[in-house]
C-alpha cells in the first residue's frame, strides 16, 4: 500500500528535475563569485532610485488633489440652492 505513493512521488521528483526539450543548460559560474560582495555590473540601483523618486513625486501629487464625485456635487449644489 505504501509502495505505489512512494513510487509516485519517486516519479514526480524525477520529472521535476528534468528540463523542457530543447532548453539550453545555464552557463555554470564559480561559487566564489556568487558569494562575493561586489557590486552588481552595471548596477540597478540608479534605475531604481530613479523610479522610486518618480513613483513618491506621483503619490505626493495624487495626495493634493481633492476628488469630487459629480453625483455628490449635485447633490450639494441642490441642497445649498433649495430654499
């Protein structure tokens, strides 16, 4: 009875490992250089802070704006102009 779980998982782990036909195996790098301390080359960091600051300036934009809803408007405008 635990013999078929088993061999199906067993299956399933194998296919996991397996990779798409026609898909190039990734270039293998030293893991020093993976578990070094540099900088990345060329470094996102500009890109992001760039991006950061656009995405603030836009929030801080939308934070002084006053949205009004033209039901609720009218609704006002009736209320203030009805004797």
């Amino acid at each position: 009875m635990l013999r078929t779980p088993s061999l199906l998982a067993l299956i399933c782990l194998t296919a996991a490992c397996a990779g798409a036909p026609g898909e190039e195996y990734p270039k293998l790098v030293p893991l020093d250089t993976l578990l070094s301390d540099e900088p990345l080359t060329p470094s996102p960091a500009p890109e992001l802070e760039a991006r950061a600051d656009a995405l603030r300036a836009r929030a801080d934009a939308l934070r002084r704006v006053d949205v009004v809803d033209e039901n609720d408007l009218a609704a006002q405008n009736s209320v203030t102009t009805s004797p």
